[in-house]
C-alpha cells in the first residue's frame, strides 16, 4: 500500500464519492429534508393545545367553586345572618381561597342530615345553644361541620369554608376589639397599596419555556440522528453487500483515511439534516410568534441570538457523534439488513439519553455536559431559556455595603459548558473512529460469513469472544445490577452476593452458549515465563506486585475521596458506607472479608479482566488497541458501581487491573490486587483495635466521611504502588536473584511506614474536661442532637461546639440542663447562668436583654418535601405515565401490527424475497418493516412491489411521523404542566399549597407572603408526619433545626429544597456586661479561620439538599 498518498485529499476523494452515492438515494433527500418541515409544525400544533388543555384544567382545579351549606339549631338564622354580613361587607374584595358562591338553608336536625347524607349538601352545621352569648363574652366557640360519609367533601371545600369562618372569626375579633376600646390600627399598622396602571396578564416563566425548549431540543437529536443511519448502512454495510470493500481496501492511502472519508461524508449528510431542522424550527416559531401572550414574546426570545450560536455549536458536535457512532455500529454489520436491525436499539439508546436531559435539576452536574446526546441538549436548554433573576445570599462579605444586589444569568455562562460538550464530543468521536479503524482491519468482522449456528445450535468454537458478545456481557450485565437493586435484600450480608450474581448470570449463559477456550479468555495462566525457579520467582514477583498495588491505590483512592467529602458526598454513598462499616464491626472478620474482598474480585475479575478485555483486544491485538480495550474496560468497570463517588477511584483501579494482565498474561495477580484494594478498610479497621460501633469515635460513629488519613500513610501508600509496579515490571524479566534482597527490604521498610501512623490517627481523641474548682455554669437545652442526655455524658451539636470554645478559652465549666427555653433565656438575663449555649437566634429584641457574642450558625428558612423514592428518572418516568400516553403506545403497537399484516397479505405473492409467504416469518418480517419504518423513516434492506402496498407504506410513514410529534407533545405537555404547577423547588412554589408551620414562630408570615396556606403544629416531628402522611404539601421551619431532624429520622420520607430565605444569625446568649463575650469572640473567629464551625455543623447537621 502506497503510504505517501496525501491522507486528507484521500479522505475528501472517497468523502465526495460517498456523497454523490448518498444524492442519488430519494429516501436519503426525504428523511434529509421533508420528514423536519413536517414534524416540527404538527410538534408545535398538538404542544401548544396539549399546554393550553393541561393549564386550563389547572385553573379550574384551582379556582374557586360553590360551597351549599345546610344549617340546624335554634341560633342558625343568626349564623345565616352573620355569614351574610360577612359576604356583603366583603363586596368585589373576597379574600382568596373564599368560595365563588355560597347556598345556605336552615333545616331541622333530622332533615338537614337528609340532605348531607344524599349529597345535596357539602356540610352541615349544628349551632350549639347560646352561640351568640358566647361570642359576646370573649368565648371561643365550638363549632363543628359535618361531613358526608357516602359523599365526603372534598379538602378544597373544607378550606374554602375555613376561610369563610376565618373571615368571620376577623369580624368578630374586631367588634371585641371595638367594645374593649383598642383600635383596629394597633394589630394592623401598615396598609399597602399600588397606585397605577394594572400589569397586563402575561404567562412569561421560564418554567414554561425550559421543557418545550428541552422536548423540541430531544426531537432534533434524535432526528439529527436519524440522517446519519441510511448513509452510515450504505457507507461500509452497502460495499461489503456489494462486494466492493475489497477493492476499496486497496486503494492507495491508510485504513484510516478511509474510515475518515466515509466519516466526512455521512457528517456532510448529518448536517444537512441538522440544517433543514433548525430552518424548520426557526420557521415554525416565526408562524408560532403571533400565538404568544402581549408582551411575553420579548421574555421569551430574549436568548435567541446567543442561544441559537450556543445550540447550534452544540449539535455539531452532536452531529460529528452520531455519524461517527452510525459508521461504528454498521462495520460490525456484514449486510445492510444487519446494520438496518442493529441501528433501531440504537436509536432507541439515544432517545434515552436524549431524554435523560429532561429530568429536573439535572443541570446542576457540571459533568453533565460531557455525557453525549444528555450534554449537547442541556446545554443548549440552558443557554434558549430566559434567565431567571439570581438574589444573592447575605453574607459577611456583602453585609456591610448595604445594598442588595441580583445577578442576571445569561447565555455567556453557557461558555464554559459549551467548550466542554465539544471537546467530550470531539473525544468520542475520535475514540469511535479509531473502533472504527480497527473493525475495519479485523477480517473476522469484515469477511465474516453467515453464521455457524441455526435455530438453537451453538455456534462454532472460537478462541476468545468477539467484540460483540463482550459487549452483551457488559449490557446485560448493568441491566441486571440497575435492576436488582429493587430486589435485593436490606441486609448487606445477602445484598451484596444477590447484586454480584445479578452482575455475572449474563457471562455464565453466553459461556454455556458461546464455545471458547476458557484459559485463553480469562488469562488462567501462572505470571511467569518458562518452567525453572525463574519462572516461579517471576510469578511471586507478579503476584506480591499485584497485592501492594492494589493496597496502595486504596489508600490513595480513599484520600482523594475524604478530601473530596468535604465539598458534598450524596446520601446514597454515606449509606453505603455505614452499611459496610456496620458489616465489619457486627459480623465475623472471615464472612466479612469474603464478602467485600474476596467474592467481588474474583467475579468481576473474571467479567472485566476476563471476558470484556479479551473481547476488546482480540485475537493478535497491537499496542493501539490494547490501550484502547485497557481505557474501555475501566470506563465500563467504574460505570458498574453506579455512584459517581466511587468511579474515579474505580476507574484508576480498573486502568491497573487491565494493564496488570496485558503485562503478566495472568488474571492471578490481578485478583491479588483486587483483593487487597478491598480489604484494605478491613485492615485498617481491625490495626485500630476498634471491636464494635461503642468503641467508635462519636465523630465517626454519626459520619464516616470525618474520617482522614495522615500523611505519613499517603507517602508510604505512594511508595508501595511504585514498589508493586517494579516488582510486576520484573516479573516478566529474567534478572530476579539480585532482586529479591532489595524487594524484601522495600516491602518491610513500606509496612513499616503505613503501620506506624495508622493506628493513632483513626481513633480521634475526644476533647479531654479539666478538673475544676470554679467552672463556669452552662445552661443548655436538652434537645435531641444538640443536647442529649442519654449516655454518662452529654453530647451534640452544641456539646461539641462548647468543648471545643472551652478548650481555647481555658476556662473549666459546668453543663447544666434547664428544660425550658424560656427559663433558660430568663436564668441568663439574671446572671444565674454564665453563658447560654443555645445556640439562640440573634433578635433586637433579644440583644436588648442580653450579649450576644459572635455568630456561630448563619442560618434561615428552609423547605422540606416528601423525597422521591425511586428517584428523579424514576420519578419524572412515572409522572409522565397517563391514560394519553398509554393510548398513544397502544395505537402505536396497533398501527405497526395491522400495517405489517396488511402488507403481507398484498405483498406475500408478488414479493416473496421480502416478504415469505409461511405466515409466522412473513408476518414478522413485514411487522419489522413497520417497526423501522415508524422509528427511522424506512427500512433499507426491503421493497414495496405492489400499487397496494406502496399506499399502505406512504400512510405508514405520515403515520409515523404523526405519531412521533404527538408522542412528542405529550411528554411537552405533561412535563410544562409539573414545571408550573406540580413541583416545589423555591419558596414561590409555595402559592396555593399546603404549609405545616410551628406555632409561635415567625414562619407563618414567610409562608403567607409567598402565598401558601399555613397549617400550625405543636412542634417538628408533628410537622414531619403531617407532611409524612401528605396532610401538608410542605414544611418550612429554621434550616438546622429541619437539617437535624432530617438527618435522625428513621424513616427519610423527607429532603430539603436547596436554598435559605428569611436569614439570620445564631450565637450564644451571655449576661450583660459578660467578661467572657471577649474571649469567647477571639474563639470564635480562631474555630471559623480554622473551619471547625464547618465541621461541627456538618458532622451533626448531614446534607440533605
């Protein structure tokens, strides 16, 4: 092959070759550009009236409706007669939540139940005797409602007639107020009012706007993609079927200037589709321009010249990985049958990754940015959707200037974003195409016949699995793991066996299926060369490597991690690792060895070091290619433990693994290396002493992530991964007598440095009290987490913050516990108490009292929801499930079944090559017609002969087509209904809903100025459980206080919306004129310099965001 021919005008000649190839093909011109300048007008047709019927229906379950009372009891005209008075003094001015109307009649007691009972009623009231009496003597009243039991009243006329009541309950309080001689002014000073033009109605919220943009954003990916598959099957599928790839391999330029060249064509073709797309966008939303609210279309466009710049870069890139992808999957096709069959699931595949791009708060990953297809869609939402005005938090830093300022977002902080989803989509691109390169040179792929196996026959033996079946493995494989953790036991001993057989089930069926030769696959060999005392001296050298890499990276791995813990660790991975904590301390050290250590590494060696990287290196596998299956393999091994957490550490092990075997031909050392990364918190667990979780230090005993390595251990883990890869680079060489010596000196002189520092530093010493003769005297609030008075001694929140501030100031003191807040505040106002630890919320009102020192706790209010518990895909899956959708799928299914018989019965005599005329695989092959048809625009490999068949074809295409713009519509739909009215995610959201607030708390008005509906309860836990039980939409209370209950609860039905509002300041309470307020300042600021507030806060706080 001539290796001096110009590799880009090489690529260019083929790249214009394939072109005019693509040109010629009619149905590759339709799907180009007829299929978008149909489907985006019928997109913006079904979302608009979708939208327009799901707010309406909102509106009308919101508004208010008639309320029909019936009244009984001899002072029931007279309660007639004061609703009355209440409805005409309220006039055009009814207060919200009030009904629309109001229908009473007086009846007896018995026929009033009468008509509750047959539902002609919604309540019915009783007057108690002397109802009139009792309000002039400054009583409180009983009055009780009753409810239908066949007919129950709904919970939005039970409120509308509490607030009637309430309005009621306003009058009476302000005719006692008259008789009493206090003015109505003193509990209403201020009276606000707007003077000026009323604002016009306009719906502009970006809640609105970011799901249609996201929904339309999903259908141009996945139609983007569809332009790449009939010139991706024609590209390398096309010539094999026709026989021309052997000429075309030996034309004179490089595999991969081949590859390049098909690449450039079907990106040329990808664009062009990208290109009719957007025009068909950009023209459907001029015609959409005149539908829009006066005055929100400046709102809603406001992004349109940056955003589409950003969107359009955006799906480029997208487009170069999805021709790239489409020319990947089709080399490993020997027919264009076989491409046209294995491009469907793959289409499949991408709309789930266009789609993940869907579910709420996603955007926040900075990572997201780099997933293909979810990146290049988030991304672009980002940069169309109106920013939303961004208010700072008050802090210390802008505290002092006294102005409140807002930050705007706009499209230019999608810069960052935007360069990352390119350089990703580069990346991928590239990796494909070198996949690509090396399908191409692989001759069992390319030259492969038709396939050994028939009906349930096993194939022909074969010496090590293709790409093909490492890939099933891998897939199944997540399958099986996503899917058992639905079903796997609670307790870890049994959870972690059920996910690791899930995990390995698929590689042991394709063994019973697929014949290969077992020791060549999973590298069943000894680490050493030959047969003499070398060879075994090479093995121990490879195998002793492999255990003090594995331990050293664990180290490593773990340092980085707790470093990292810093900044934010998920629920999930603090629940992991409590659960393996508690499986080392509560059972014996064999079975917890063997289940952490021993059986992972065994079954995901043989899985990934194994199966998936003999499949990925192949038969006689270059440099490039090992290197290539090494990176995949680890990709694929950190995907498989699903929290992002653990992959970065898992990925690096993954590299060592996979380079261990490619260097010693042994899956043997690798395992050893598995094994001891695994046992090492085992080992280091046990070198501490610590026998249970009562030996535990309280900060690890609440929080595992407060754990930390010293730096002595981190050097020597550093030095014995260097030490482990000599040792694996000397096994493979001959020089092993003089080595030795030196090696043991290495090993003992490493050992020596881990142990040393290991045992100390795990136990945290706890803040030793001094014996004193005067100590101070504390006054604290026994409280649950910041106070409790269980054990010998107390311990929390506040208990940690005060030993620490004693252990700077020096000066001894007492606990006392006073049961009352309200004596705790009162015994420090006399001087009784020294300090009062609260912490206590800083007020003007307080600080006339006492001192206070310096904030401790910069705090405010928060909002609890109840959690989702199959989490946000699952969650936004399940809201997306209505009877519209289920019967859209159904007459999806129906259409492809009668469409694909249809065309059977026409075609079965006059086209028996595509569609054979036995019913069950004539049936079948023209049902797959339908299918391909509805999702890719056609299907290459099969011709409509007859007048007949052609018209059921054409309706078949429209029909897909329509099918996919109201599939389209619904997800816009239901998705812009639960952006604007189902979620809460700040305090606006709070309009209309349901509130549990404390009594005698300052939350009650937060709550009524955002809208909300206020529910009073005694204390938190009531709170929890109503908002538990769903009586309430939500709670608000002080951010730290609803953190740590969160964080005790057993049952985390709850998670916190992210974000404060309402702020204010914690700190402690001193008497005045307090010698110590000095002191315990310079304290204060010592442990903030320090970051000692931070850790206190979170060991006893948790995150819940």
């Amino acid at each position: 092959m001539n290796r001096n021919a110009n590799p880009l005008r090489a690529a260019l000649a083929l790249a214009r070759r394939d072109l005019l190839e693509f040109l010629r093909d009619r149905r590759t011109v339709a799907v180009t550009l007829l299929l978008p300048m149909i489907t985006y007008p019928l997109v913006a047709l079904s979302s608009s009236l979708g939208v327009r019927t799901g707010l309406k229906t909102t509106e009308e379950r919101q508004s208010a409706t008639p309320l029909s009372l019936v009244l009984s009891g001899p002072e029931a005209p007279r309660l007639a007669t004061r609703l009355g008075m209440v409805l005409l003094a309220a006039e055009d001015n009814e207060p919200s939540g009030w009904p629309s109307d109001v229908f009473a009649e007086i009846e007896p007691p018995r026929k009033a139940k009468e008509l509750l009972e047959s539902g002609k009623v919604d309540l019915w009231i009783n007057v108690p005797n002397g109802f009139t009496k009792e309000l002039k003597k400054f009583n409180t009243v009983n009055l009780t409602a009753h409810v239908s039991d066949k007919y129950p009243a709904s919970e939005k006329t039970r409120s509308q007639f509490e607030s009637l009541i309430e309005s009621f309950a306003t009058q009476v309080r302000e005719e006692r107020m008259g008789v009493a001689g206090v003015p109505i002014s003193l509990f209403d000073p201020i009276k606000l009012m707007f003077e000026g033009k009323d604002p016009e109605a306009v719906v502009a919220d970006r809640r609105i706007m970011a799901p249609v943009a996201g929904a339309i954003l999903v259908l141009l990916s996945v139609l983007t993609m569809t332009g790449s598959f009939y010139p991706a099957i024609d590209a390398i599928a096309g010539e094999k079927e026709r026989g021309t790839i052997e000429t075309l391999l030996i034309v004179p330029c490089r595999t991969q200037d081949i590859v390049f060249g098909k690449y450039l064509a079907i990106f040329g073709v990808t664009l062009a589709t990208l290109a009719a797309n957007v025009i068909s966008i950009l023209l459907t939303i001029l015609v959409s321009l005149k539908y829009f609210p006066d005055g929100s279309t400046d709102y809603y466009l406001q992004n349109i010249g940056l955003g589409s710049l950003i969107t359009l870069l955006s799906f480029i890139g997208l487009s170069s990985v999805a021709s790239a992808m489409s020319l990947a999957v089709t080399t490993a096709s020997k027919s264009m049958k076989e491409a046209q069959n294995t491009l469907t699931p793959v289409i499949l595949l991408i709309s789930a990754l266009a789609g993940v791009s869907l579910i709420p708060g996603i955007s926040q990953n900075r990572l997201v940015p780099m997933v293909p297809y979810t990146g290049q869609i988030v991304v672009s939402q980002n940069a169309l959707t109106p920013p939303p005005t961004k208010q700072e938090v008050i802090s210390k830093s802008n505290q002092t200037d006294g102005e409140s300022s807002s930050v705007m977002m706009s499209p230019i902080a999608s810069i960052s974003p935007l360069l990352l989803t390119l350089f990703s989509s580069v990346a991928v691109t590239w990796v494909l195409l070198r996949g690509t390169t090396a399908m191409l040179t692989d001759e069992d792929l390319l030259f492969r016949g038709p396939d050994a196996a028939s009906g349930f026959s096993r194939p022909a033996p074969r010496l090590i699995p293709g790409i093909i079946h490492g890939g099933i493995a891998l897939v199944l494989g997540l399958a099986g793991l996503w899917y058992v953790q639905g079903l796997s036991p609670e307790r870890i001993i049994f959870a972690i066996p059920v996910q690791q057989l899930a995990v390995v089930a698929p590689l042991a069926i394709l063994l019973l299926w697929q014949r290969v030769n077992i020791k060549r696959t999973f590298s069943l060999y000894w680490p050493g060369c030959g047969l003499s005392w070398r060879s075994f001296l090479g093995g121990l050298s490879a195998l002793i490597g492999g255990l003090l890499t594995g331990g050293g990276l664990f180290i490593l791995g773990a340092a980085v991690l707790l470093q990292l813990t810093t900044i934010e660790m998920s629920p999930a991975m603090k629940q992991l690792s409590e659960k393996i904590l508690s499986l080392m301390l509560d059972q014996p050290w064999w079975l917890a060895w063997a289940l952490i250590a021993i059986l992972p590494a065994c079954l995901e060696e043989l899985l990934f070091r194994g199966w998936v990287l003999s499949a990925f290196c192949g038969e006689k596998p270059s440099k490039q290619r090992m290197a290539i299956a090494v990176f995949a393999q680890a990709i694929c091994f950190a995907i498989f433990h699903l929290l992002p957490e653990r992959m970065p550490q898992t990925f690096l092990l993954g590299l060592a693994l996979g380079t261990i075997v490619l260097l010693t031909k042994s899956i043997y050392p690798a395992i050893l290396c598995h094994i001891a990364n695994n046992s090492m918190p085992l080992l280091l667990l046990y070198m501490t002493g610590i026998q249970d979780k009562e030996s535990l230090p309280e900060s690890v005993a609440t929080d595992v992530t407060t754990l930390s390595l010293p730096p002595e251990a981190i050097a020597a883990a550093g030095g014995t991964v260097v030490l482990g890869g000599i040792l694996l680079v000397v096994s493979n060489k001959l020089r092993m007598r003089c080595s030795l010596a030196r090696i043991a000196t290495l090993i003992l002189l490493t050992i020596s440095c881990f142990s040393n520092s290991q045992s100390n530093h795990l136990l945290a010493q706890e803040p030793t009290t001094q014996k004193t003769t005067q100590p101070l005297q504390v006054g604290v609030f026994p409280m649950k987490g910041l106070a409790e008075y269980g054990g010998e001694k107390p311990r929390g929140y506040s208990i940690d913050l005060w030993n620490e501030l004693s252990k700077r100031i020096n000066v001894p003191a007492e606990l006392i516990a006073i049961s009352s807040i309200e004596k705790l505040f009162a015994a420090t106002q006399n001087g009784d108490i020294d300090v009062l630890l609260g912490p206590l919320a800083m007020t003007e009102q307080r600080e006339k009292l006492v001192d206070f020192t310096h904030p401790v706790v910069h705090s405010g209010l928060q909002i609890a929801v109840p959690r989702e518990p199959d989490g946000r895909l699952l969650t936004a899956l399940n809201n997306l499930i209505s009877w519209e959708l289920v019967s859209i799928l159904a007459g999806v299914i129906g259409t492809i079944v009668l469409t694909g018989h249809l065309l059977w019965i026409f075609e079965r005599r006059h086209n028996a090559e595509s569609f054979p005329t036995p019913y069950p695989r004539g049936a079948w092959e023209a049902v797959w017609w339908s299918v391909s048809t509805i999702i890719t625009g056609g299907c290459e490999n099969k011709v409509i002969s007859t007048v007949t068949g052609r018209f059921i074809a054409t309706a078949s295409m429209i029909g897909g087509i329509v099918l996919v713009a109201l599939l389209t519509s619904t997800l816009t739909t239901t998705m812009t209904v639960d952006q604007v009215t189902g979620t809460i995610r700040s305090p606006r959201d709070l309009f209309g809903k349901t509130v549990a607030c404390q009594e005698g708390g300052v939350v009650v008005d937060a709550v009524e100025e955002f809208g909300g509906s206020p529910i009073l309860y005694p204390d938190l836990e009531a709170m929890v459980a109503a908002v538990s039980s769903e009586e309430c939409d939500a709670l608000v209370s002080e951010s730290h206080t609803l953190m740590l209950a969160l964080h005790t609860s057993k049952s985390k039905d709850l998670r916190l919306i992210p974000g404060i509002f309402d702020s204010f300041d914690f700190a402690l309470a001193l008497p005045q004129g307090s010698t110590l307020r000095e002191p315990l300042n310079n304290a204060i600021l010592q442990m903030r310099e320090a970051g000692r507030l931070d850790e206190i806060k979170e060991r006893w706080f948790g995150e819940h965001n």
